[in-house]
C-alpha cells in the first residue's frame, strides 16, 4: 500500500528555518504531484505549495512564497519544504500529500480534497 511519511518538524524560533522531508513509498511519483498543506488549530487545511514530480515544476500560496522552496529527490523518493524566515503565523501541523498529475479536469491542486494520499502529519512551531 502507498504510504506517505513527514518528518522534520520542531520548534523554532522567529526568522528561523526548518526543512521537512516527505517520503513516499509504493508509488510511482511520475505520474503524482506531492503537495503540502498545514493546518493551524480551529483552522482550516490550507495549501502552501506543489511540485510536480516528473518535471520538477513547483507552485507556492502567496503566504510562503519568497520563502518556502520545494524541492524533489527522485533517488529517494523524497519531496522537501524548505522554510526560511518563520513566523509565529507559519505554526501548524505540516502535510504531504499526493495528487494524481497532470490534474485531472475539474480538479485543483490548492484544495485538500482532491489529494489521495496522506501523511501523519508534523507539528511545525514558531515561538520566541
């Protein structure tokens, strides 16, 4: 079965950076986009960014972008979300997900629901 696997979350201090890692297993990523997405208490799951994993090309929210970067390590299966210059607003719980790519018709890469498979999750804090 497909499994999806965060690491790397921690706390950090503002201005600081953190670099989680997304493992996918039992998949064949060159037909996926893995996306990540957080999730801040009593709020909803929001879109941070995307990387299509056959050709590398990455997508970010407006809040992120300048300083989150996604990357991909195909050897590894392992998808990156490098995080520069935190903020108490970037506190949340951080999830990799996959999505079917090129997206199919009718389908979004920014909504949570057309997404098949997730990780656990990792708690991401930012606080002095």
């Amino acid at each position: 079965q497909v499994q999806v696997v965060e690491t790397g979350g921690g706390l950090v201090q503002p201005g600081g950076s953190l670099r989680l890692s997304c493992v996918a297993s039992n998949i064949n990523l060159n037909y996926w986009a893995i996306g990540w997405f957080r999730q801040a208490p009593e709020k909803e799951r929001e879109f941070v960014g995307q990387v299509a994993w056959s050709s590398g090309s990455t997508y970010y929210a407006d809040s992120v972008k300048g300083r989150f970067s996604i990357s991909r390590d195909k050897s590894k299966n392992t998808a990156l979300l490098q995080m520069y210059n935190l903020e108490p607003e970037d506190t949340a719980v951080y999830y990799c997900a996959a999505q079917i790519s090129p997206v199919r018709p009718g389908t979004t890469f920014t909504s949570a629901r057309f997404y098949e498979y997730w990780g656990q999750g990792t708690q991401v804090t930012v606080s002095p």
